[in-house]
C-alpha cells in the first residue's frame, strides 16, 4: 500500500470515527425524548483493492473502514410484548374505572345509599306497626318509600349516564385510532420513499413506533414490520395497515342507554366489515358497555322489583278507612319505579276487615311488610347480594390492573435496556470514538510527515 492509500484509509477512519460521534449526540441529545431508540453507527472493514485481484497478496493490508449505516437499537421480540402488554394493562384499567365509577355511584356504605335507605323504610313501616292510627307514622313511611325510590331511579340514571359518558369516550377513541391508522400508513410511505432515496429513517421510525403503541393501548393493536421495512397494524388479527393502506374503524349498536340489553356495541371495520373483539381501553370500554353495565342495571331492576312486591302484600290489607289496600308503589324497573300513594289514610296498615273493630288500630299488615326486609328473596337481601358482588368484582378489576401495570413497567424497562439512552454509555462509546478520531489523525500526521521527507529530502531531481 502507498503512501496515498494510506491517507485515503486514515481519511476514511477520521469520517467514520465522525460520524459515530455525530450519532452519540445525537442519542445524548434524545435522552430524555420520549419514544427515542438509541442509534448506533456499522461499521464494515473495507478490502484491500487488491484482494479482488488474481494476484493478491496475503499480506496486503486491507483498505480502511467504511460507516455503513446508522440503525436503531432495538429488541423485536420486547417491542412486540411490548405492545401486547400496553393493550392489556389498558384493558385492565378500563374495566377496573368502571367498577370504581359503579362503587361511586351507589354510595355505600353512607347514608345516602340504597341500603340505608331500605333499612328507613323497614324502620319507618315497623313503627306504623304499633302506631297504625298516627298519621305521622303513616306520613313517614310514604317518605321513606318516596326517598327510596328516588334512590333507585338515581342509581339507575347514574349507571345510565355512565354507559352514555362510556359510548361517547369510546366513540372518540375511535375516532382518534382512524386518524392514527391513517397517519402510520402515510409514514410507511414517506419511509420507503426515504430509505429508497439513501436517506435515513429513523427518526421517521420513532415517531411510526410511537403511534403503534398510542394504537396498543387504545386498541390492543400490534405491529408487524414486514422485510421492506414497512409496518402492519393488526388487531383482533385482523390487518388495518397494510403497507400504504389503512382501514377505518366504526362502532355499531346502540346509541341509548335504554337499549344497552338489546343492542350490543361492536367496534367494526368500517363500512360493513368485520366484527373485531379488541383489547385495550376500547375492550374494556366494550366490556363495560355490553357487559357490565347492563348486569348492575338488571340487577338494580330486580331489586325494584323486590320492593314493589309489597303491592301484593298491600293488596290483601285495608287502609285507614276499612277500604281495600292499593299499590304503593308504580313503575316496572328501577328507572321509572315511584310511589303513587299520596294519602296517608289510603295507606294499608291492616291485615283485618273491619268487622265489629276499628281497621284504623290494627297495624299486623303493617308488621308483615316490615318483615319483607329480612326476607331471603326481599330487597335487602338482593341489593346486599348485588353490593358484595360489586365490591368483589371491583376489588378484583382494581388487583388486576395493578398486576397488568406492574408486569407492563417490567417489560417497557427490559425494553428501555436495550433501546434506550444511557448516558454512561454514550460517554464512554464518545471517549472511545474521540480517541480513534485522534489515532487516526495522528497516522495522518504521520503520513505527512513521511511525504514531506520524501519528497521534499530525498534526491535532487526536479530542484
């Protein structure tokens, strides 16, 4: 080799030996960036140009070194879980909010709460029991049958408002998923045309990278990139980005709480595509809307249910007057259930006909409906069954999104190991790329100086 070869090896290792540390500042300066993946700069050994000769020599050194490219550090295996582990903490959050939302609106245990609320109605038809001619007794059980159902019809207008609040946040989260798709496909576009140009696309890859998981965590989506580096979105395995392309997303069913029995809310591939079951917030979302919210509110029904059953009761009573007992209750469920009874005299106290005695002194009727509480089948009973229930379901949901979160900041940190920033790192891969940049001058200074003695100190010629 040359003396000239040997400056265009050394001059290729100075650009290298740059170029590796532009690439650490460029990591140093992105160690806080949110979604950034640590670059590294491949180096390749170049040959000899001789070693593709017919008379190489062995001993030929070889021709310097070449920066190749500058990829991302990363863990595909990682980013996958990753992103599978993002959709089902989400998910997990979802559902648990939901319950937390539900143990918020019904109030218990408090004085405002259904339960106490049952509990002032036993008391207040106990007290009619032994006092069936006071007309304030009488009063306090139409207002504490008043209170109650106003109870329910609030418990159930807040599950109603809460299955409405979850529609809309659902719906907008779609909404914002298509964008999403949208803007993935048009970056696998702008990256192909970029690395089909020569140019890097990394950063380009971050920002791809950081909008499939924004998509796990709504959706439970993944991404798979495929060997032209472009990524496709997959969800409930079906692809909604396929390259350049991108599907849209629409939620179908009900839009009124009154029919979230009868009209379940599916999130579909738009128009009239396929049914998808996804993870993340909008799963659990689903979940809450078709699954979950529906049972409080058939349960809730069933407690209404449970109450109204004193009409039958009433029914076989007399009122203050002797007359036949009427209904106390109105309404079929726990959204429309109300007291119609507005005199206190009509109010069925008596379990005997007045036959030779005062209707008005018997309060034995009075006693049977106090009793209705502590009945296996009464409203005390099935709205306690409703509440433990409630409060297992939302202690488990709440345990479980804990688990979720925990194993999700595992995976993300043996994640961040791999393809994140460590200063520590940098400053010592920038202590090594600065010391060969100086050997690598060095062996320029001393090129020259072997030259200059050459030419400039050896023979008279040309002088």
């Amino acid at each position: 080799m040359s003396g000239f070869s040997s400056l265009n090896v050394a001059s290729r290792a100075l650009a290298a030996q740059q170029r590796a540390i532009d690439v650490t500042g460029q990591n140093v300066a992105n160690a806080n960036t949110v979604g950034y993946t640590r670059q590294r700069v491949e180096m390749q050994s170049l040959a000899s140009h001789s070693a593709y000769g017919l008379q190489s020599r062995e001993d030929s050194p070889g021709n310097g070194v070449s920066a190749e490219k500058v990829i991302r550090v990363r863990d595909a295996f990682l980013e996958r879980r990753a992103q599978q582990q993002a959709g089902l903490a989400s998910q997990a959050a979802a559902t648990a909010a939901t319950y937390s939302q539900l143990e918020t609106s019904f109030g218990e245990p408090g004085d405002t709460g259904i339960q106490s609320l049952l509990t002032k109605t036993s008391a207040a038809w106990s007290q009619l029991s032994t006092r069936p001619t006071d007309t304030s007794s009488r009063i306090a059980v139409l207002s504490s049958a008043d209170a109650l159902a106003k109870g329910l019809r609030t418990a159930s207008a807040a599950v109603d408002a809460q299955w409405s609040n979850t529609r809309l946040e659902a719906t907008d989260l779609v909404d914002e998923a298509n964008a999403t798709l949208a803007q993935i496909a048009q970056l696998n576009r702008t990256i192909q045309d970029s690395q089909g140009n020569g140019n890097p696309a990394n950063e380009l890859q971050d920002q791809r990278d950081g909008l499939v998981a924004l998509l796990s965590k709504t959706l439970g989506a993944t991404g798979v990139e495929g060997d032209n580096g472009m990524v496709d979105v997959v969800v409930d395995g079906n692809v909604l980005v396929s390259g350049t392309g991108a599907s849209k997303l629409a939620l179908t069913g009900g839009t009124d709480p009154l029919t979230m029995a009868t009209a379940p809310v599916r999130l579909a591939v738009a128009p009239g595509g396929s049914v998808l079951q996804p993870g993340g917030t909008v799963g659990g979302q689903l979940d809450a809307m078709n699954t979950v919210l529906p049972s409080y509110q058939a349960q809730l029904d069933q407690v209404a249910l449970a109450v109204t059953g004193v009409n039958a009761v009433l029914a076989t009573g007399y009122d203050k007057a002797g007359a036949p007992g009427t209904a106390l209750y109105g309404g079929s469920s726990a959204r429309d259930i109300t007291v119609v009874i507005t005199d206190p005299a009509e109010l069925a106290a008596a379990a005997n006909p007045p036959a030779g005695t005062d209707a008005s002194a018997d309060g034995a009727l009075a006693d049977q409906v106090a009793q209705l509480g502590k009945a296996a089948a009464g409203p005390d009973a099935t709205y306690r069954q409703m509440i433990t229930a409630l409060g297992i379901a939302s202690r488990g949901a709440a345990g479980a999104a804990t688990t979720a979160s925990t194993v999700l900041g595992q995976v993300d940190q043996a994640r961040l190991s791999v393809s994140g920033v460590s200063l520590d790192e940098e400053m010592t891969n920038l202590l090594v790329f600065k010391q060969s940049y100086a050997a690598a001058a060095r062996v320029v200074t001393a090129l020259d100086e072997m030259l200059d003695v050459l030419i400039n100190k050896t023979g008279l010629v040309g002088r």
